[in-house]
C-alpha cells in the first residue's frame, strides 16, 4: 500500500475543469458538424469567424502587454496573427457561395487561405528565432508583417499575379499541394527551435505551442486532400486551425497576464547556470595556475640553491688566481676578473629570482607598518652606492601602510636602489606619499634620465630591462618583484614622468 506522501492528489477544482473542458469541446465539434452537414456555408462562415475574432483578441492582448510579458515570442504571434486574421476575413468574403463578389470561383478564396497559412507559418518561425532576443523593436515586426499582408493581397486582386490554388472541376493545384506541404515544413522547423529553446520557456506555455502548432500541421495536410470546398476533409481542416488558434490564444494569455515574469525569471536561471559553469571553470583554470607557479617557484628555489655552490666555487677560483698568479699576460687577468664578475652577478641574478619565488610563501597576515624606518634602513644598507653615485635622499613623514616588514623592505631596495642607479650624478632622491581612497601611493622620485614612455610599462616584465637599463648594472628582477608586491596587496606599480625630467616609480599599499 502506498504511503501517503507517494499518493498523488488530484485537486477537485482541476479534475472537474478538465472535465467541463473535455465536455465542451465534445459538444462544440459535435455541434459544428452537424452544422455543417445542414449547412456548410454558415458552418464556415461561423468557424472562420470565430478563428478570426480569437486571432484580433490575442493581438490585442499580446500588443498591449508586450512591455511587461518579458516574451518577444509571443509578441511576434500576436502581430502575425492579426495579418493573418485579415486574410483570412477576405478568404471568407471570397468564399463560394458567400455571393459577395457575383460570378467568382473558388480559386480567389483558396488564394487567401494559402496566403494567411503562409503568414502563420512565418509568425511561428519567426517567433521562435527571437525566443532569446532580449529587446525586440515590434513596431519594426508589425510593419513588416502588415507589409508582407498587403503584398499577398495585391497579387491575388487586383494584379492577379498569384498562382492559381484551386480549378473548379479540376481540383487543387500542384502550388496548392506544394504550398501546403512547405507549410507543413516550415512549421515543423519552427517547433523544433521552440523545443530547442526549451529552457527559455514556461513548461506550460512550450506544451500549447508545441500542441498549436502539431495541430496547425495536421490541418494543412487535411487540406491537401480535399477536392470540395464542401467536403469531409475541408470540415476536418477547419476544425482543427480553430482548435490551433484556440492554443494559441491560452498561450497568449498564459504568457501576457498570468505569468508575464516567469520568462524573465527563467532567463536569470539559465544565464546564472550558466555563470556559474563559467566560474567552476575559472576556479579550476585557478587553480591550475596556483599548482604551475608552485611547481615553478619549487623549480626556481632548487635551481637556485643548486648553481649557488658551483657558481662560489668559480668565482672565488678566478679571484684567487688573478690574486696569486703574478707572471700572466694582461689579457688573461681581464679575463679572470670578467668570470669573478659575472659571477657576481649570476649570483645577484639567483638571489633575486629566491626574492621572487618567495613571495608566494609568507604565511603571516600583513600588520601596520611605519614607511620612514624602514625607509631610512635601505638608506643605510645602500650607503656605499649612495656615496658613489653623490646623492642625496630626501624622506617626508609618511602614512603608515599595511604590508609585511620583509615585502616592505623588498620593494623600497628595489625601488631606491634603482633610484640610485639612474638619478643624474649627485641629483637627490626623493621618498613621498598621499593618501587616496584609503590607499597610501608611495613614490621614490629622481632625476635622472628617465623611462620613454612605451617602456613605462614593460620594464616591470621579468629580465626585461630598459634602453637606459642595458648600460647599468641590474639583472631586470627588481621591478618585476615589486609589482608582484603590489599584486599580493591588491594594488599596482608603475612609472611616471617627473616634472622637469627624470622618474618617479609608484606603488599604492592598503593603509595602515
């Protein structure tokens, strides 16, 4: 037996709708044929009528609630279905037997009817392409399907340039069957792209196109086998274009008035599913990075500490045999001295490389951080290269910043020892800030030459290094360390032109 949570409970209100519904419509085909067989004319007058009528409501509904259904679709079905209304209005009026234009065949009337159909067909199509268009110009769609109405019109009456649909005696055409046919086809292709826009759609709203339309087809082909405008499978097709507008009409309805935020809110759905694919696929795309730059930081350390030992037992070998040779050709000093030097600097170039692969790795949160000590301790580590060069550095009071003391002592090396290196002979050297948006942008200013412009930005690449930068003793690591800096702080570095020549290096740190 069934618990009760896995019964399913038919609402009372629901089962007896559907049953006055079911009741209804049993009634009114029954009703419409009997009709029909006493007097087929007025059956199909009321029936087109009735087609007609429900075609103008539902573009009165679905045009004046095309602002806030948020469902371009229906709004494309609203508009093709009042052309399509008129066309059909004149097929009635031409109808045979109506007696309104004396002596006119059957054929004026059959023209209209394919006319109307092919306006229904593109109005499905066409609905189904802008499904996902999120603004639709709708007075452009009305003027272009009241247009494509007013050309069909002419070419039947009265340029008479329209193909004939129906010979008296002879039957329908092969352009009829053929017109029918590609109809048919047409409104096949627009189901499968409403199917394949599914997500876009209400369930229940998909489910009275899907049906609209099916039933639409099935009409067609009805009116492919007919010979007499009177007969069964004219009765047949009739029915069931009323019943597929009928759909039509509740889908309008369902769409415009009883659930016109549902489509919008579906949108959000799909396009948040979607940004979040996105995201997962940026995490791991992260997190791929995050396990490269380990690997090449991991790479870089042991690196580092490998070629240290070699690289000391080279350059002190040079400098001691420079040192205890005595009796060697000029030439062969020179060239020990220039391996004692690359050495040096191959070295430089390895402790540097350790600086960067370390950032990574400092585990303590950043604390707040008087800028001036810190400052005035790199002065005092570069004093020799201060005096070398005669110049002078020049420290304002300064905000505090929030950085860890190590990183904080980092980039002021890089950023005054550059100074050093490139401010004109005995120019001073200047270290300030300003506050900004909670922010402190710290600046170490010179004098000297300074950077061209297009290479302001590109000397912060690793072993990148300056037109200025190829004639001064550097391994191109330095800047490339301090905007790494920058970045861990959510901040940046860069360059700037000082006023009256030279340049002035920037950073901005969290403030203290």
């Amino acid at each position: 037996m069934d618990s009760p949570s896995e019964q399913t409970v038919v609402p009372p209100d629901t089962t007896a709708r559907t049953a006055i519904f079911v009741t209804c419509t049993v009634l009114t085909v029954a009703g419409l044929t009997w009709m029909s067989r006493i007097n087929y004319l007025f059956f199909h007058v009321l029936v087109e009528l009735a087609s007609v009528a429900t075609a103008i409501t539902l573009f009165s509904i679905g045009w004046h609630t095309r602002r806030i259904s948020h469902n371009p679709a229906l709004v494309v079905l609203a508009v093709g279905f009042l052309v399509m209304a008129t066309l059909d209005l004149l097929h009635i009026l031409c109808y045979k037997g109506m007696g309104i234009f004396p002596g006119i065949s059957a054929n004026p009337g059959t023209q209209f009817w394919i006319a109307a159909r092919g306006i229904e067909a593109i109005a499905y199509l066409a609905a189904a392409g802008v499904v996902a268009v999120s603004h639709l110009r709708s007075g452009w769609v009305l003027t272009a399907f009241i247009a494509a109405g007013a050309a069909l019109t002419v070419a039947i009456w009265p340029l008479e340039i329209f193909p004939d649909c129906l010979i008296e005696g002879q039957g329908l055409t092969r352009f009829k069957i053929g017109a029918e046919y590609t109809i048919c086809a047409l409104l096949a292709l627009a189901a499968y792209l409403d199917w394949r826009a599914r997500a876009l759609f209400d369930r229940r709203l998909l489910n009275l196109l899907l049906a609209a339309i099916g039933l639409t087809i099935l009409s067609e082909l009805a009116f492919t086998l007919y010979s007499d405008v009177y007969g069964v499978m004219n009765l047949t097709g009739h029915l069931l274009k009323l019943a597929s507008i009928v759909l039509v009409y509740r889908a309008i309805i369902l769409g415009a008035l009883r659930t016109p935020y549902q489509g919008l809110f579906r949108e959000l759905a799909v396009s948040h599913a979607e940004l979040d694919i996105e995201l997962q696929q940026r995490r791991k795309i992260e997190q791929e990075l995050r396990r490269a730059n380990r690997d090449l930081d991991a790479f870089v350390r042991s690196a580092s500490h490998d070629l240290r030992t070699p690289l000391t037992i080279i350059t002190s070998g040079a400098d001691l045999l420079r040192q205890n040779l005595v009796d060697i050709p000029n030439d062969l000093r020179d060239i020990l001295k220039e391996i004692s030097h690359q050495g040096l600097r191959m070295g430089d170039l390895l402790s540097d490389l350790l600086s960067l692969a370390r950032l990574g790795e400092i585990s303590e949160p950043p604390q707040s951080l008087a800028v001036e000590p810190v400052a005035r301790r790199v002065i005092d580590d570069l004093a020799f290269e201060l005096i070398a060069s005669g110049s002078t550095v020049q420290i304002d009071t300064m905000p505090k910043v929030t950085a860890h003391p190590a990183l904080l002592y980092q980039l002021l090396l890089n950023y005054i020892g550059n100074a050093v290196r490139y401010a004109a002979e005995g120019g001073p050297i200047e270290i300030d800030s300003r506050l900004k948006d909670g922010r402190v942008v710290l600046y170490v200013r010179d004098h000297g030459a300074g950077v061209v412009e297009h290479e302001r930005d590109r000397i912060f690449d690793v072993f990148y290094r300056g037109a200025a930068g190829k004639e001064r003793e550097g391994t191109g690591i330095g800047l490339a360390t301090v905007r790494r800096i920058a970045s861990l702080y959510g901040g940046n570095a860069w360059v700037e032109e000082t006023p009256g020549g030279g340049a002035t290096f920037c950073i901005d740190l969290p403030a203290g």
